[in-house]
C-alpha cells in the first residue's frame, strides 16, 4: 500500500514522505522488520519503541511512525510524526487491512468477569443460526476450525486486524471479542466497529495498572462512550447490567440503544421472571422485549445466570430468534478453566476455575458450596507483578466461605512467592487467628496434592486463580503447569499409591 494511502484519515504533526513508497508491511517490534516495511515506534510500559529506531532501520524499515522525530534519520526514510504512536498505529492498521470490522457483526464484552463465558455463549447461539462464528479472548482466538493460543486477551492493534481480516477471509460472519480495560486505555480497539457492546460488571483487579477503581471504570466506559460512538454501523446497541452499581455510570455516556438486564430489577431489557440454580445448571424464565425466554443450562451459580442473560440480551439486540438463543445456550455445557471438572474415582468434586479476583472467587465459592455435600477445599494464589490491594481480601474470602483453605502460588513472576502469600495471610488472619483447617504450601504443586490428599468422598476441591492456563511463571519465564492435567496426574498417583 503507498504511504500516503496508508496514512488517511491520520492527525500528522509533521511528515517527511517520500514520493510513492510502498509500504509491504508494519510491525511494532523492530526484530519482525522486513525489506519496505513501516516501524511504528509504541511508548509502552516497560520500555519505548523509539530506542529501536535504529535497529529497525538496519532489518529494512523505510518509513518511520514516531511522536518523537529521530536525530540522523537517512534522507530516503519516511517520517510521520503524530501525537499519540498507538491511537495511530489502530489507524494504519485498519486502513492496511482495509477495515475488515466494518464487514463483520462485532460484539465486544467489557467488565471485570464473565467476558469469556459470554463470548462461548454467544458463539454458540450464532451456530445455532447456521452463522460461521469466531472468538478472540482470554482462553483462545478460534473461528473457522482454527484454534490460536491466546498470548493476552486483546491483541495490540496490528495483530487484531490482522486477525478480523483473516476471519473475514476464512468466510467469519460474527465475532464475539473479550475488550480488556488495556486494551481500551491503550487504544488497541479505536478503529475496531463494534455492533454492541456489553457491560458485565466492575470489580477491584488490575489497580496495578490504572492504580484507583476511578480510573480503571473509566477505562471501561471508553467502549460504550469513544469506540462504539465512532462506529460507522448502523444500529448500535449497549447491554448493561444495570443490577452492577457501576452500570448507570456505564450508561450515562454510552451509545447506541440502551438495553439493561438484571436479575432483581424489572427493567426495560431482559430480566429475570423466574429462575432456578442447582448444582445441575439453571432453569430460567427471561421476558424480553421480543418475548419470553425459557432457558435450561448446565451451567450453574448465579453469576452465570448473569452470563446468561448478557449473551441472550446481546443476541436477540442482533436479530437472533428465542429458538436460537434457547438452543444455543442449552448446547453450552462448560466453559474451559471456569468450573471445570476432573474426573475421578473416589466421590470427590474436584474443580478448576479461573477466579482470580475478589468478586470471582466469591461468585465460585458461593455456586460451589450447594454441589459440597461435606467439605470444601479451595487451593488458590495471587499473581505477582499485579494488584496487591486484592491479597489480604482473597485471603479473607477464602478463609470465610471454605472449609479447608490451602494458600499457595499463582503466578509469581519476579516476587518472591513467601511475600505474596504473607500478604493473602493478613485477611486470612482475619477471620481465625488459629492455623486449624488452613495451610500455606508455596508449591502449587505440592498444594493440589495435599488437597486431594486430605479429600474424602462428598467433599468439593476447587482450585482456583489460573483455569485455562498451561503455564505457571517463574521471574520472567513460563513454564509447562496446567492445574486440570497436574490434578490428573496426582489422582493416577493416588490410585497407585493406593
């Protein structure tokens, strides 16, 4: 594409073109810089991309995307100096990619939990009415028989619309898309035409990133309030919980039409009429603005009724049938890393689930405690690099609603997994100052094996924090740790041993 094509529509504050440079790729890192491609240099984090102009330059970068201009750039390189690198690099992107959103039904899920059970949800009821469906999130982006491990829930700009035009190529028709408050706080969906947006719920996590609650619901509110404003659909809607105390502040600034669901509330949207949650799944009747709804689900817990309620609302916002929406969500019967189960031999429930903050592991602990006939055994830690603030509050949370509390580690990254565990100990501590019926075994390891080792039939294991996750990581690096196959492996050992 030549440069001045791929520039359109962008705020330049100085521009040094060349005269018809085409442009045959862009990359944000300079070690994936080929022969006539464009570097967009990306302030990030932990370090600035303009330190690697140079090195950019030397793999073959003839055009530069900068907020800063570079001392002793060569005369035959292009120069687009903007204000904002990463609101930029969204723009070029689209515009090299040719605007693959505007082509496909978009949905994006915002909120603290409940993002990847809704997109599952979604994706289903879009099968069920013969759509080819993808998801982009937290487990994996999937669509057309492909499956693309997840390296972070929504992918940098470039890498996105990479991936809505090679759906779009493979015949993709709907996304369902998890929108992480970093995604939107670092603008990687700013040129993303949403459909719909919903709003699921806003609790304490990631303040290690945005630092108050305040800021991080204002990351949230950009979805509904900048990216679905600008999108160029025709009808937009947004689906709110309005049962979450933040979702009338979502709402005060959202566009498109406003649909609420709720559970208490008997809201202009989709509410609950009646409802019952088992420890076999959910039956509930929905009323709607395009009727009532009767849904039978394996799923189970009341934040799964919210879940779906979401998706039903976001569906039927988008043309789906009730018969859809009903069958779509019946087919759905689990979700992986969220309550999922290991099977065994000796009557215990043993599941694992991606709680990995306040609100979620309460959600679990409390759907979980109904399917506990005798005891329950949470095992669960907190990630290191991340929100402390959340430590001592999970601690006092799995100290009050478990039976038996096994502290351990998550993924500790470069602190010292002693140090993290101390701070989950202060709420522990809270609740009982005694160490009966708690103990802290560092080695997530070593922890699941102690939980199922103290396990009798009729009891419940849950272990929480890393669900879906295949790894575990050390300092900087990751290595081979899946909870449900190390579960595996204790059980065969159990039954050798036995």
């Amino acid at each position: 594409m030549i440069l001045r094509d791929l520039t359109r529509g962008l705020e330049i504050k100085k521009a040094l073109i060349r005269n018809n440079v085409e442009i045959l790729g862009i990359s944000y890192d300079s070690n994936n810089i080929r022969d006539g491609f464009l570097f967009a240099a990306i302030k990030g984090e932990k370090t600035d991309g303009h330190k690697y102009i140079e090195s950019a330059l030397k793999n073959g970068a003839i055009a530069l995307l900068v907020e800063d201009i570079p001392f002793n750039t060569p005369n035959d390189i292009s120069i687009i100096q903007v204000e904002d690198t990463k609101f930029s690099l969204a723009k070029i992107s689209a515009n090299y990619f040719e605007h693959p959103t505007k082509e496909i039904t978009l949905v994006g899920i915002t909120g603290t939990n409940g993002k990847t059970t809704i997109t599952y949800l979604l994706e289903s009821i879009w099968k069920e009415m013969g759509k080819n469906a993808g998801v982009i999130g937290t487990v994996e982006y999937r669509y057309s028989g492909k499956k693309i491990s997840s390296p972070m829930t929504t992918p940098e700009s470039l890498d996105l619309m990479k991936l809505f035009r090679d759906m779009r190529t493979s015949g993709v028709e709907c996304i369902a898309m998890e929108v992480s408050s970093h995604a939107l706080d670092r603008k990687r969906v700013s040129e993303c035409h949403f459909d719909t947006a919903v709003f699921t719920n806003l609790t304490q996590d990631h303040l290690d990133y945005h630092r108050t609650l305040e800021n991080y619901l204002e990351a949230k509110k950009k979805l509904f309030s900048e990216v679905l404003r600008q999108s160029e659909k025709g009808e937009k809607f947004s689906i709110i919980n309005i049962d979450d105390p933040y979702g009338k502040e979502i709402a005060k600034d959202s566009s498109g039409k406003i649909i609420y669901y709720s559970i208490s509330n008997r809201c202009e949207g989709v509410h609950v009429e009646k409802a019952s949650i088992t420890p076999e799944g959910i039956w509930a009747l929905f009323n709607t603005p395009w009727g009532k709804i009767e849904i039978s689900s394996k799923l189970f817990g009341k934040h799964n009724l919210y879940n779906i309620l979401a998706a039903a609302a976001a569906a039927l916002s988008l043309g789906a049938s009730i018969e859809a929406v009903e069958t779509g969500i019946s087919r759905v019967e689990s979700v992986p890393g969220r309550l999922d189960k290991v099977e065994n031999t000796y009557g215990i429930t043993i599941l694992i689930d991606y709680a990995h903050t306040p609100d979620a592991l309460r959600n679990v602990l409390m759907a979980v405690r109904p399917l506990t006939p005798k005891r329950l055994i949470l095992i669960f830690g907190c990630g290191g690099d991340r929100d402390p603030i959340k430590r001592p509050i999970m601690g006092r949370i799995g100290r009050e609603l478990s039976d038996i509390l096994i502290v351990t580690s998550d993924n500790p990254r470069t602190e010292r997994p002693e140090l993290i565990i101390d701070e989950i100990e202060k709420g522990v501590h809270e609740i009982s100052s005694d160490n009966k019926n708690y103990f802290r075994i560092p080695d997530r390891r070593d922890a699941i094996r102690k939980g199922i080792e103290i396990a009798a039939s009729g009891d419940t294991v849950l272990i929480a924090g890393k669900g879906h996750e295949t790894y575990q990581i050390l300092g900087t690096k990751r290595i081979p740790f899946d909870d449900k196959d190390v579960t595996g492996n204790i059980l065969r050992e159990r039954t050798r041993n036995a």
